[in-house]
C-alpha cells in the first residue's frame, strides 16, 4: 500500500553534470584514479538528494550517479565481465558504457546497492529508492552472443544472476530501504508480434517467475517494476501493456510503473485487469524531451489512471529514467522543473480527492 495518495516518487536516474561524465571518462580511459572518482560521487549525491527534496518528491533516489551505467554496478560486482565505451550519435546521447562477459561469472562483492543506499541515507530525511536490474535484463546488457558462449549460456547467465540480485535485495531490507525497484525492457517484449502465441506466453511467464524468484519470502520492503516504455504489440506494432495481463496475475510485485503519456483504450483495459493487491505507478512525465509538462497536464494523465484504481493505489513519476546512461546530456535545471511540476499536479490532485 501507498504511504499516500498520489505519491510521487522518480524511477531512478538522473543527469549527470559535464564535470562529472569527465571524471568518468578519464577513469574509463587510463583505468587509474577509482579512489577520486568514488570520492567525487560521495560528494556530488548530497546535490542530486536536495534537488528532489527542493522539487518535493516524496521518494528520491541517489540519481543513479554512482553508476557508470545502469547495470555498471552489476558488472563491477561479477568476475568475468569486461566494459568498455561505446559511442553513439543520437539525441543527447553520444556514448554508453558496454560490457560482456569474457569469463566465468562468480559474485566478488555484495552489497554494492545497500551502500548506495546507505549513503544516501546520510544526506536526506526522505524515504529512498533503489533500483535494480532483473536478472533477463542483466543478460540483455552483459551478456554477449559472440564473446559469452564459450564462458555460459543466456539461459546459465541469467540463473546464475538471480540469487545474486536477491541477495542484493536482502541487504537493501536490512539496510532499512523500503522501496526496492525492479526494471526490465524484456518482460513482455519476446514474441510481441504475436501476442496470442504460446511462443509469448512462455517468454511472458518465464520473466515472470524469474523475478518471482528473486523477492518471494523478503519481507519488510516494498517492491515496483518500472517497464521501460511501452511494448510494441502484433503485426501493427500498437504501444501497449494489456496484452501482459496474464503475467501481471502471477507476478508478486506491489507496483508496476507504466508510461502513460498519452493514455488510451489500452491502458484503461490494463488497469481494469490489474490485480486489486496492486498499485499502479503512472509515468505522467515525459523524460526525455525539451518540453516541460504543465502541472494541470500531469495531473490529466494521472486522473486518468485514478479513475480506475483509486487516488490511493496511484503514484506519479516520470514515464523513464531522466538518465539511462553516464554520456545522457539533459540539464538538472530542467529536471527539476518538471519534478517541481509533478509534486504540484499530485498537490492537485490530493485536493480533488
């Protein structure tokens, strides 16, 4: 259950600023240096804890800023896996840091997740967030179809990775994390040009249960799963989430976090069909465009969604992550605009309830 109605909250990552990308960079480029880079992070969090306290979020997170890329801390934590910089040429957006696995994949470290946690902690009075990779998404990003077969299959990567993200998941409870989030562009992608295939459900069901795996039997925290965008269903190639109504059944997850930018016929079928013991996570924000929602405009998609669930099973945040990667070039200004303007359509909309 929600603390509050329309609880607003972040999926995760947020921009990092052009000195910090060339700390990383340097780190990245002559391997030295770990110790000042580290140092710098600690130093940087408090900034992105009090830009989300400023804006009035009511769950932050440490912006991600820690990380080199999502599942940058994933690797850093694994033997066997190597990373390397990988530029690109599209919108905002001229570099990621890539990884494979080039080895045998054993866990050297935990707890890497429940010190970011912890740190952040430190610097802020608000309840905080940490998200996670499920393990189908951790093979998508380190495991490699040229350079890993001779080290493990997909199939192997991905169940060596679940008791090591669970274990993760333990040590963010005992480090006192309430909200503990899950992401996967995979769950309900497979097969998606035939919806109604076994092909799909299968593909549906084993993400599923995958996940299932890591959180069933941890008590004490509260768990999302942020869907990464809008699944292109069927030939047509339609955006939408029903047609994953069947694994949500079965999914042991308190919240999934959807886009619902431009909500349709489709997403009201989704929230119609959701289990009633969920909550429902509206991505109200968009988070990587120029523009800046209007407060009255989040607070339109949102009521959307409420008029289905109920303002106490809805909770606002942006549709992504503000950063999916170190090299994501959006200002922090802007950022903290449109979570000002968020925190005020959910002030809104608390005041309609």
């Amino acid at each position: 259950m929600l603390d509050r109605p329309f609880l607003t909250t972040v999926v995760g990552s947020m921009p990092r600023p052009k000195f910090f990308r060339d700390r990383v960079d340097r780190h990245l480029a002559d391997g030295a240096g770990e110790g000042d880079l580290l140092d710098l992070m600690d130093r940087s969090i408090p900034y992105v804890a009090a830009l989300q306290e400023a804006a009035g979020v009511d769950v932050i997170s440490d912006g991600e800023w820690r990380r080199k890329s999502y599942v940058g801390v994933i690797a850093e934590m694994l033997t066997g896996v190597e990373q390397f910089k990988v530029p690109l040429d599209s919108f905002r957006h001229d570099a990621r840091v890539g990884y494979a696995v080039i080895g045998p994949v054993a866990p050297t470290r935990e707890g890497l997740f429940a010190e970011e946690a912890v740190k952040l902690r430190r610097n802020t009075s608000k309840a905080v967030r940490v998200a996670l990779p499920t393990p189908h998404l951790t093979a998508s990003f380190l495991w490699d179809p040229v350079k890993s077969p001779p080290h493990c299959s997909e199939r192997e990567f991905i169940e060596t990775m679940v008791p090591i993200i669970r274990r993760e998941v333990e040590l963010l409870r005992d480090a006192g994390v309430r909200y503990v989030q899950f992401d996967d562009t995979r769950i309900g992608g497979a097969h998606a040009e035939e919806p109604e295939s076994v092909a799909y459900r299968d593909a549906l069901f084993d993400s599923v249960d995958t996940l299932n795996r890591v959180v069933d039997g941890i008590d004490g925290i509260y768990t999302s799963l942020h869907l990464c965008g809008k699944r292109h269903i069927g030939p047509d190639q339609v955006p939408r989430y029903d047609t994953m109504l069947p694994g949500f059944e079965r999914l042991h997850i308190d919240m999934p976090m959807f886009e619902m930018l431009q909500f349709d016929d489709y997403d009201r079928a989704l929230l119609c069909g959701l289990p009633e013991r969920m909550d429902v996570g509206c991505g109200c924000v968009a988070s990587k465009t120029f523009e800046v929602d209007t407060p009255a405009e989040i607070a339109a998609r949102a009521r959307e969604a409420a008029k289905i669930v109920g303002p106490e099973r809805t909770a606002l945040h942006p549709d992504c992550g503000f950063s999916p990667g170190t090299y994501f070039d959006i200002p922090l200004d802007e950022i903290y605009q449109k979570l000002g303007n968020m925190t005020r359509a959910a002030e809104m909309l608390r005041a309609e309830a």
